[in-house]
C-alpha cells in the first residue's frame, strides 16, 4: 500500500483535526446539553410511531428524447443532492435523443422522506431494479449514468442485472484509492457523517453542513439538507463493524462499454488506479476521461461532461 507523508500532513491531518477535535467534541457537548430532551422525544417516537415500511421504488422523473428515441438514460445521483444536480446535462442527452430516467434516491427530496427506514446499498439497488423494468419494453437496454453514491447503487444493479445495461457512465467514483492516507481520510468523513446521522436533529444537521462546507459544497440550499441523508454511510459502517456486510470490489463493467470521468481537484481519488488502467485498456469501447473539477464534475464541467457524454454514446455498443 502506497503511503505519501507530505499528502498525509496537507490533507488528511487538517480535515482529522477539525472534524474530530473540533467539531465532534462541540457536538458532543451540545448532545449533552440536549440529552433529557432527546430522551423524551425518543420515549415519544418509542410509544407512539410504529417505523415506517421501505418502499417499492424510487420517485423518478420521466424526460422525453427530441425526436426519435435512441434510448434509455437512467440518472442516479449521490450523497447529499438530488435530480437537480443533472439540470444541465439532461437537455443535452435529450437534445441527442435520449430519454431520461432521473430517479431521488430515499430521503434525499422534499416530500421523499426516510420514516425511520435505514435503506442499505443493496435495498436501492432492488428497487432501482423495480422502477426502470416499468419504463422498458421486452429487451429494452439502458444506459446508466451514476455519480457518487449512485456509482454505488449502479454497480449493484449490474450485477445482479447485466442484461439490462448497454453501456454505463461512472463519475468519480469507481472504488478507493488504495493508499493509507486515501483510506484514513475516507474513514475519517465516512465516520463522521455516520455519527451525524445517529445523533441526528440540529446537531446532527450541523455537523453534516460543517463537512460541506469544508468541502466548499454549494450545489444545494443547507435548508434542503439534513442528517437522514447520512443513512448509506451508517448502515454500511454498521454492517462492516457487526459483519453483516461483506465488502464486493466494484464492478468494471467488463461487458459493455464504460466512461469513467474523475475530479483532478479533490484530496483523494475514489478509485483503484488499477481498475482505470483496466478500464483504459478494455477494447471494448471505453474511456477515461480527467476533469478539472471537484467531486461534481456534472456542476463544475457541464458542457466538457456532456460533449463527452454525447460522442461516447454515438459510438455503437461492440
């Protein structure tokens, strides 16, 4: 495992410092404070609220090709946006005569909310399944396009259906870069963000937008934000430290073509080198392609992103 001390100390040790001995001992002390409230309120929920039921599916919004339909887009988003975050590639796609399935994952829209359910990797993926069948005609395919935790969700659904993919287009996140100092600043926010959610209410909320905004995320209003939508780095912190989870290296899409665009400009990588170079070296069509920008290449390079979007679906699927 590769190990860099000059990125360890100019990245990684900064953002320890002010999330762990800054902010969590803050939120603790402000938990604290708050605890007898917490305390009726959760005897409250106990006796009154029964949890909510996961749902079937996902909400999804439908846009329609200019013209002649040449396919199928499935859009899935990440941690902590929502459909909106396509708003500048979706005309684009269209305009080339795809038609858009932009689907919100749980608990991440105004009126789509969690109800006491801790969805995993794997639920979003059953139920990405049951939404788009209902979209597809008999031996329909369709191209996936995924970001962040959607990258995730869509390495799940192809696995278990290969079948329905023609082609996918991976931003940013197609593993972890294998480095200590990649894996001790992953766990370092990851866990945070899994606290924030156990903690939840105000507190909870800032702590969320404290990492936000130290990443300099400004693609959503804070009010739009909250806790709840920390529940993917929960349930996958919780079933890895009870063994109920079962680390699965991401797929690489071997059998159909893939783009993979990645940031230049974040701290880490949020993929294996090696699968890139896997990727790059696939004679199936595939592609690498480098942005400058942070984790949201879609915000920050929209018209780069889609013209390279567009020529890769031009090309026929081999």
């Amino acid at each position: 495992m590769v190990f860099s001390l000059t990125t360890f100390l100019k990245e990684v040790v900064p953002m320890m410092v002010v999330l762990w001995l800054v902010f969590v001992p803050i939120a603790l002390a402000a938990l604290c404070c708050a605890l007898p409230l917490r305390l009726v309120c959760f005897c409250w929920n106990l006796l009154f609220f029964r949890k909510g039921e996961k749902k079937a599916k996902l909400a999804v919004h439908v846009t329609d090709a200019a013209g002649t339909c040449k396919g199928t887009v499935v859009l899935v988003h990440g941690w902590p946006d929502s459909h909106e975050m396509w708003k500048h590639n979706i005309p684009a796609l269209t305009k080339a005569g795809y038609r858009c399935l932009t689907v919100d994952l749980p608990g991440f829209c105004e009126g789509n909310k969690l109800s006491g359910v801790d969805y995993h990797v794997k639920d979003l993926a059953v139920m990405l399944h049951t939404t788009v069948k209902d979209y597809l005609s008999k031996g329909e395919k369709v191209t996936l396009l995924l970001h962040d935790w959607g990258c995730v969700v869509g390495s799940e659904f192809f696995r278990d259906h290969p079948q329905l993919v023609s082609r996918a287009i991976v931003l940013d996140v197609i593993g972890l870069e294998p480095t200590t100092h990649g894996l001790i600043y992953a766990f370092a926010y990851q866990a945070y963000l899994a606290l924030a959610y156990l903690i939840n209410g105000f507190i909870g909320k800032c702590m969320t937008l404290s990492l936000l905004s130290l990443a300099e995320y400004d693609h959503r209003p804070w009010s739009a934000i909250n806790p709840d939508m920390n529940y993917l780095y929960y349930t996958m912190w919780k079933g890895l430290i009870t063994g109920t989870l079962k680390l699965r290296r991401f797929t690489t899409y071997k059998s159909v073509p893939v783009l993979y665009g990645w940031g230049t400009k974040k701290a880490i990588k949020f993929h294996d080198p090696a699968v890139v170079e896997e990727i790059k070296n696939a004679k199936n069509g595939s592609e690498v392609k480098e942005y400058k920008s942070r984790h949201w290449i879609m915000l920050d390079c929209p018209g780069q992103l889609n013209d390279d979007m567009v020529a890769f679906l031009k090309k026929p699927c081999s």
